[in-house]
C-alpha cells in the first residue's frame, strides 16, 4: 500500500504533494513502481498534530482521490476518520477507508462502511495524535491491542459491516513507546492469525529513527528490516512510503518464509 500525503505537515512528506497535481502525479508514479493499493490522506496524524476541519480535508482530498482513481486500476484507499470525507472520496472513486480512530471518531462511520461495502481498515490507537505520546500505559501491549481491535471488529459486524471488509492494524507509533511498537512488530503473529487480514504501517516512523539515529529521509533501511519481519510473521498489506524498494523487501522476504519451516511463523502460530 503506497502512501500519498496531501498535507502540508506529514512527518516525511509534508508539502511535497500538497499541491494535487503533484499528489496524482506521486500516485501514478507508486502505481508504477508496483503498489497493489494507495492510501491517500488529507490530514496528518502524526504525534502533536492537529485536527483538520472536514472542509478543508475534503478540499485537499477529493480532488485527488477522483483524478488518481480515473488514472490508476488498483484500489484506492482514504486515510481519513470523518464520514463525510469518506463518502465524497467513495463517490470520487476509493473503495477503502482506513480510519485509524477505528470507528471511534464519526458514529456516522460504520453505518456508510456498511452501507456502501467499502473496505475497512481498523487502526488501534491511544490517545489522539495530539497527546498519544506523552504517556502511552498498557498491562500488556500485544494483549490489550489485540482485544481493542477485536472488539472494535465486532462493533462493526455489529452495525452490518460484513467481516470480509475487514482489515486490523495494530497502530505502529500511535500511542506507544518504543519498546512498546518493538513487541507488536515481533508478535505480529499474534495479529495476523486473528482471521482478519493484517495492515502494518512501520514506514520511517520516529521507533526507526530511535534505533539507528537517522532524520526520517534515512530512514528506509530501517524499514526495510521491519517490513520483511512483518511479512515473516505473516502482515498482509504493509502501508510504505518507498514502494519500489519495499515491494523487493516483500517479495523475498514472502518467498523465505513460505518455507514452512521458518521459525517465526512457527513460534507464533
Ligand atoms: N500511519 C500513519 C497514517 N495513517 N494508517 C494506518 N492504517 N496505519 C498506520 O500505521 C498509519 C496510518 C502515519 O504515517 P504518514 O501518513 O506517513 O504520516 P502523517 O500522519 O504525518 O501524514
């Protein structure tokens, strides 16, 4: 899944693809380095940042969403959690809508996702991106995300959304602390084996930067390591910036660990 940004703060690409000729240009360009889907947003979320209004969120987006999907076959995504903003990208053309309050945000959300059939993808997150940093508490990090996103699942289902629309994402950098997103990222198992697909979004977030002490633009190896450990684990979409180079890191390493004999998978199946 490709990430277009247009904003004007994203933590990696802010402003570069707030201009929308500039933003369909970017998603042509990740079609063709080999995405099989692009998730497309207006407003950022990462830590401190602040709410965009649901006029000037649609401004930025729609225009966008309705010339990348005449332009490119693969499905596109909208990274938003405002129904407003999903339905007009839905009648631009998006067939997912990735709402990282997992339906939490806009109690309009889950009866349009139902209604419509779109995609769903279910983020876990604590706090909002404004404060989720400051002090994220878990009793067992792995356990309580797993049952938020279960539960919030059953929510949906709850409300007519069917399961096949259904994808979790244990929220990398949202609401937790590095040790925090280093044990989701090594049980992602855990997740994967829910019965649900599994969304994993590591892309050059502030974790990587921890570990190998590099600004966000040198950050792509270190999300290379952390793809490919996904994949092994059995992750299902990985949300990336750098699809060329993480499309190779996705194909070997889902290549490797269709041996059944490789360990991650067994320890954690
Ligand atoms: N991460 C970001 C935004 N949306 N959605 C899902 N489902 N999973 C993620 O991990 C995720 C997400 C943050 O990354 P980015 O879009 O690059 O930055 P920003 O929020 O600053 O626009």
């Amino acid at each position: 899944m490709g990430i277009v940004n247009v904003t004007p703060d994203s933590f990696f690409d802010g402003g570069r693809y707030f201009d929308p000729g500039a933003a369909v240009e970017h998603s042509l360009r990740l079609t063709a380095e080999g995405a099989d889907l692009l998730d497309i947003g207006a407003e950022s979320t990462r830590p401190g940042s602040l709410p965009v209004d649901e006029a000037e969120e649609s401004r930025r987006l729609i225009p966008v969403v309705a010339a990348v999907a005449k332009a490119v076959s693969v499905p596109i995504s909208v990274d938003t959690s405002k129904a407003a903003v999903a339905q007009a990208a839905i009648d631009a053309g998006a067939v997912i809508v990735n709402d990282v309050t997992a339906l939490r945000g806009d109690q309009a959300m889950v009866g349009l996702v139902a209604r419509t059939g779109a995609g769903l993808v279910l983020m876990h997150m604590q706090g909002t991106p404004r404060t989720m940093q400051q002090a994220p508490r878990y009793d067992d990090v792995v356990e309580d995300v797993r049952s938020f996103l279960l539960e919030r699942a059953g929510f949906a289902m709850e409300h007519g959304v069917a399961k096949s629309q259904i994808l979790l994402d244990p929220g990398i950098g949202f609401g937790k602390v590095l040790v925090q997103n280093l044990d989701l990222l090594a049980r992602l198992a855990v997740f994967a084996n829910t019965g649900f697909p599994l969304l994993v979004g590591p892309s050059r977030k502030a974790f990587i930067g921890r570990l190998v002490d590099r600004p966000v633009q040198d950050r792509a190896w270190g999300t290379a390591a952390a793809v490919a450990l996904a994949v092994a684990q059995g992750a299902h979409v990985l949300r990336v910036h750098d699809v060329a180079a993480m499309r190779d890191v996705v194909k070997v390493a889902a290549a490797i660990s269709r041996r059944t004999s490789f360990p991650l998978r067994e320890q954690h199946a």
